[in-house]
C-alpha cells in the first residue's frame, strides 16, 4: 500500500471538516508517542494562543487522548479507532444540520406563502425526494386554517406527518384522516374523530380545500408527487373519501384502531 505524504494527509484531514489547526496537531500526534502542547506548538507552529482550543476540539471528536500531568501529555488515539469516533461525530453533525434545514424549510415556507397566496399556483409541479415530500406535506399541514383531508398508505408517511396532524386537531381544523390497514394505529388517533380505512393505495393531502399534493410514488429512491390547486381533482379527491365503497368507516371499538 502506498502511504499518503504529509499534504494529502492533511488535505484529507481537512476534507473531513478538521481545521488546518487541528489537521496539523493530529497528524503530529500520529507521528509521536506523545507530545506536550508547547511541543506541538514547536513542531507544528500553532500560536499558543490557539493549541488548546485545538486541542480541545479534538478531544471532543474523540480523536486523542491526555495524559494528566505536569505538563499534560496529549497522544493520538489509534487510527482505527480516531476515525470510528470521528466518522460518529460527522454523522451526528451531519443530522443536526438536516434538521436545521427541515426547521429552516418550515420558516421559509411560511414567508414564501405570503407570496404564494397572492398568486395563482400554476397547474401542478413536481415535488422530488420523500424528505422534500413530506416537508411540504408538514407545512401544509401546519398552515390549514379549516380543513384537511388526507389518505395515508404508508406508515413512514404518518409518522412524518402525525405531529402536525395532531396539531391541527388541537387548532380545531377539520381533519378527513383515511388510512390503509398495513399504518400504524395509535391512540391518539382516537382524538382525530372519525377515521375511515382506505381501501386503495393512494396518498393524498387536501389542505383548506384550495390546495392538493398527490404522492405518486414513495419509494426513498423514486418518491415524487405533485403540488396543484386544479378545483376537478381536489373535487374527485373529497368524493372519493365520502364514497362509502372507497372509504369505509371505522369504529374505535370495531379493533381496527389499536
């Protein structure tokens, strides 16, 4: 195997979200038994006004270890095991920033509805992606202010959406919730009111009566559906869920609703 020179190593350090800092002072630990910080200050040439807060950071990842003492011995952990906890922390942060962006979706979607509202939706677009998805399904959700209508086939799906759909029952928003047999039932749905089952595997939201998202596919590879505000399909939609063959009833002590 052909071992890196230093630069790639500390390129590829840094391509890992390691500042120049921290690159520096790992790769020097690697290559020593265990150096004091004055002594990586000296190899490496970090101001001792920034060592310790490298240091620092990483230990946090979990990249080195101290040796408590007078002066204090820091070591590089073994690679095997620096790179573990380092692929750990990447990961942690790389959902905290997904979660950043779901919540940032959320408050933009709000000021773009401003706009929005005062415009004509154009026929229909394209919605790409389960995470976009069931993003906008939230705020839609979220931002009814008298009806809801929604056919849920897939446990994944309600679960995304269930918070927002509780939500709008305590907002007093009338919610026509349909769900397939194979969605989770819970008790909280008792709370919803009448809870039909959905004899079809569709997936669709209504939102004030103006506003439809048809998901007409939810696979996590190929999900995609369509946002429209065409008044013939919302129509079809909210007959459909009053059609008794199609919708069909339930009752909290028929044991379809657990």
């Amino acid at each position: 195997m052909i071992v890196l020179g230093r630069d790639r190593l500390l390129s590829t350090l840094r391509s890992l979200g390691l500042s120049a800092y921290e690159a520096s002072t790992f790769y020097a630990l690697v290559t020593e038994p265990g150096l004091t910080a004055a002594d990586l200050c000296h190899e490496t040439g970090i101001p001792d006004s920034k060592i310790y807060h490298t240091l620092s950071e990483l230990e946090r990842r979990g990249m080195i270890a101290v040796q408590k003492g007078r002066p204090n011995v820091f070591k590089a952990q073994r690679p095997e095991e620096a790179m573990a906890n380092l692929k750990k922390a990447l990961e942690e942060e790389h959902e905290r920033r997904l979660g950043v962006a779901d919540e940032l979706t959320t408050q933009l979607s709000t000021l773009y509805g401003k706009v929005e509202g005062r415009q004509e939706m154009e026929l229909a677009y394209i919605i790409r992606g389960l995470r976009g998805i069931t993003s906008k399904m939230n705020d839609l959700i979220l931002r009814a202010q008298r009806s809801l209508i929604l056919f849920i086939p897939d446990t994944r799906i309600w679960k995304a959406v269930e918070a927002a759909v509780v939500n709008a029952s305590d907002r007093k928003i009338k919610i026509d919730l349909a769900l397939t047999e194979n969605v989770e039932r819970k008790p909280l749905l008792h709370k919803l009111g009448t809870v039909k089952e959905l004899d079809c595997q569709c997936c669709i939201l209504v939102a004030d009566g103006r506003t439809l998202l048809s998901v007409t596919d939810w696979s996590l590879d190929r999900a995609v559906a369509i946002l429209t505000q065409e008044p013939t399909m919302i129509r079809f939609t909210k007959e459909y869920y009053e059609n008794p063959n199609c919708c069909k009833s339930l009752t909290q002590d028929s044991g379809n609703i657990a």
